[in-house]
C-alpha cells in the first residue's frame, strides 16, 4: 500500500515570480529557508498554517500550492 503524500509547486512558482530567493520566501511567510528548501524537496509537511501563508504570497489558494496524494 503506498503512503499518502502532498506534493507543491513552490519551486515552480518561485521562478515565476521574477525567480523569489528561497529566503524571500521564508521571510514573507514567516519560516527558515531551510524549510522552504525541505518542502521543496518533498521532506516536510507544513503545517496548515505555514500552508496558508505560502499559498497567500503568490495570490493563490492552498490547493494550487500543495495537492494532496492519497495512498492506495
């Protein structure tokens, strides 16, 4: 049976927004820059908090941030 997951698109939208440092990110929603790197890479999951004021820094909603996988 596979693990449930939650992937993002932080990376991705980083880029897109005139290529943000991870460290801007992290200042902005109110985090290290080691986490942003760690759900970068799919080793944390924030928490629903820390979710919320990723998705509000690029303007969208926790949903077109973070998809939740469920397992099989």
């Amino acid at each position: 049976m596979a693990e449930e997951e939650i992937r993002n698109q932080i990376r991705r939208l980083r880029f897109e927004a005139d290529e943000m440092t991870q460290q801007e990110l992290a200042e902005r929603a109110r985090c290290t820059r080691q986490t942003i790197g760690a759900l970068e890479q799919g080793g944390y999951v924030p928490s629903l908090a820390l979710a919320f004021r990723i998705a509000r820094v690029f303007g969208l909603s926790v949903e077109d941030v973070f998809e939740f996988v469920p397992g099989d």
